[in-house]
C-alpha cells in the first residue's frame, strides 16, 4: 500500500485527485472506506449493494473533485455524504426494507474484534452522543440516516405531524453537533478488549 | 412548506426527490441555509462513524481504482521538471475535454506541484497549477503555446501563488504544446529562460 500521501490532509489529496492522481484516490479509500463500507452496509444490509454504493461514490469524488469547494466543509464530509445519498438511493430503489418494519434501523451484530482502535474511539464517541439525545430525535436521526426513511415516512409510520418529525430531526442533529464538540465525549471510550 | 425548516432532513437525506430539488433551488439564494447545511452536513456525516465498521472485501479497493483508471485514459502523468523536447504522444480520447495531468514531485522542497491543462472542444485551454510559489519581485511567470514547427506565442501573464487558474490566450492548436517560463514583470514576446514546464503535445 502506498502511503506517502499520509501527511496530506484530505483536502490536499482531493486537490490531487481532482488532478487525477490516482494515488490521491487511492489514499483517500484507504482513509474512509472502511467507514464508508459500514455505513452503506448498516443502510443497504446486502453486501454486493454496499459494495456498489461506495464504489459508485468514490468514482464520483474522482470524477468531480475540481468541483468540491473547501470552503464549504471538509473532504469527509462530501465523501462520506455522497456515499450516503448512493447508499439511500439505492434502498429507495430496491425498495427492500418497504416489506420490512422499522426496526431495520437497528445495527447489525459485527465482531469488535475486527475493527481498528480509532474507528472503535469514533464510533463509541457517536454513540455516546446519541445515547444523550431525547429518545425521539434520536429515533428520527436513526431512522433516517440509518434507514434511509424520508420525513414523510416517518411522519407516517410515526403517526406524528410532518412538523414534529422535522423539529426532531432539527432538534437531533443541532444537539448532536454541540456533543461532539464537546471534549468529554471523546474521552469517554474505554477498551473493551 | 417553509425551506428554512428543511435543512436537516436534506442534510439526512430525508426529503422525497422533488422536495430535495425544491430545496436545493432555495439553497442557491439563501445563504444563511447554506452555512446551516455545512454545519448540519458535517454533523450528519459524523454518524457514519456511529456504526459498525467491518473491513470492505479486499476487491472493492482494486475495483474502484481500476474503474477509475479506466475514465481516465486520456491522461498522461509524467514527472517533468526540464526542458523536454516535443513528441510526446497523449492519447486523447475524442471528447468534449482533454486533460493533461501533470504532476511534478519537488522532493528539496517536499511540496507537491502539479499542473493540469484543460483543453475544451473549440480549443481553448485553461492551465491548472497548484503548489507554485508566488513570482519573484520584478518577475512574472508567463504561459506559451508553442505550435508545431512554429515559434512561441505568448498566452497570458500570471504570479503564482498556490494555487492559479489561468485561461491561456487564444486557442491550443493540435500538436501545440504548452509551456510556462519565469520572465520580467510585463512579460515578454518570446521565451527569455528554459521552461520549467512544458505540456505533452495537446
């Protein structure tokens, strides 16, 4: 694996990519595509379709990084952003989980073991920050980003107004960025292993 | 329904198509939506990191660069830091678009410059180039095409700077290539110093 781009921050490497250094690409995979897997996978729950999802993204970070605009938020933001519209796009269209209920959302088990020590810090920091979220918008968020249900479903299969389904999800997001700008929740993992 | 209200669930990606459609219209003229997306956006992609992440099949990796490899064959790398003479042959695909990637690894200065010449269907070009230092005082850098068989026509002034985009004067014609010296500040009529780049022939 080739790693001297390592000191690069992301934006630099898709500044490179967009001058279609493959290595840029390359790198910025070896940087969020474990990530980037997971999320489709906890979406799309089918391997071959989270596999399409993120190569599907990363093409599209190859085919329009002149495009993306520093400026406007970070490198991983847009990656993993594009990879989450692919992942949605693709369980509205296969519309699998419309058969299914809404405990879809619920995480599938995945050995600890396997996952790297800053991804476990991550994830824990993220779930910390959920667990301190009111039940409800925590309900929306997960729902919606983990199982792709738009606001009108959830208002529906909720049996709440549109608005309180909007003021949840608003609500959640809004309280979640103040938790994790908040120092102690990163402090909070402990190993498990 | 209010716009306003519906920067979190865009930044979810939980808007049916046409309501993320009528969104992204109002997004275009509300800046105070735009700064709260980029806020609620990152948020939302923080929760990537929420879940489960088991390693990818090992293809996946090969997968995307080979693909990506693949739409792009029309580019050319080439480490160049000299005078190189013409004839280097780019396989330009007929498309709307040639680009000519260049990178050029400085290792003394451990930065990374490259230069991208983007050449659209009617011929004119732009020259992308990042990690260039600023000109000199009294120096200017200035861009050149250089047709086949032909002497150098001057195609723009610049200063540098990290990172430009110059739209070259004029058209690159095919078999031209393009070129960039340090020159005095007003620039020149034809080239006073060696290249420091030079394009494969467009």
């Amino acid at each position: 694996m080739n790693r001297q781009l390592a000191h690069l921050s992301d934006e630099a490497l898709v500044a490179l990519a967009a001058r279609s250094e493959q290595s840029a690409l390359a790198e910025l995979y070896d940087r969020y595509g474990r990530t980037a897997y997971g999320l489709a996978l906890r979406v799309l729950r089918d391997q071959a379709l989270a596999e399409d999802a993120v190569q599907e993204a990363f093409l599209t970070v190859w085919r329009t990084a002149a495009r993306f605009m520093p400026e406007r938020g970070k490198a991983s933001t847009w990656i993993l952003t594009l990879v989450h519209r692919r992942a949605v796009d693709a369980v509205r269209r296969e519309q699998r989980r419309r058969a299914d209920s809404l405990d879809l959302a619920s995480e599938p088990a995945v050995e600890g073991a396997e996952e790297d020590a800053f991804l476990h810090l991550q994830r824990e920091r993220v779930q910390t920050a959920l667990r301190h979220l009111p039940d409800a918008q925590r309900e929306a968020l997960e729902l919606a980003y983990y199982g792709g249900f738009t606001q009108s479903e959830l208002a529906e299969r909720l049996g709440q107004p549109l608005g309180t389904i909007k003021s949840r999800m608003f609500g959640g997001l809004s309280r979640m960025r103040e938790l994790l700008a908040e120092p102690g929740t990163e402090t909070s993992w402990t190993p498990t292993n | 329904m209010d716009p306003h209200e519906l920067t979190a669930a865009y930044a979810l990606d939980a808007l049916d198509p046409d309501e993320a459609e009528a969104y992204e219209r109002h997004l275009s003229q509300c800046e105070e939506c735009r700064e709260q997306l980029a806020e609620l956006s990152e948020t939302a992609a923080a929760l990537a990191f929420g879940t489960a992440a088991p390693a990818p099949p090992e293809r996946l990796r090969a997968s995307i660069l080979e693909a990506a490899a693949a739409e792009r064959t029309n580019v050319m790398p080439l480490l160049r830091r000299r005078w190189v003479t013409r004839g280097l042959a780019v396989a330009a695909a007929a498309v709307a678009c040639i680009v000519v990637g260049l990178a050029v690894s400085l290792s003394q200065s451990n930065k990374t410059r490259s230069f991208t010449l983007v050449i659209g269907s009617d011929r004119t070009a732009k020259l992308q180039i990042s990690g260039l230092s600023a000109a000199p005082s009294g120096k200017t850098y200035e861009a050149w095409v250089i047709p086949a068989h032909s002497s150098p026509r001057p195609a723009g002034l610049f200063p540098g700077g990290s990172s430009t985009s110059v739209r070259l004067r004029g058209t690159v014609p095919r078999n031209a290539v393009v070129a960039v010296t340090v020159e005095p500040a007003g620039g020149s009529n034809l080239p006073t110093t060696k290249p420091f780049f030079v394009s494969p022939t467009a």
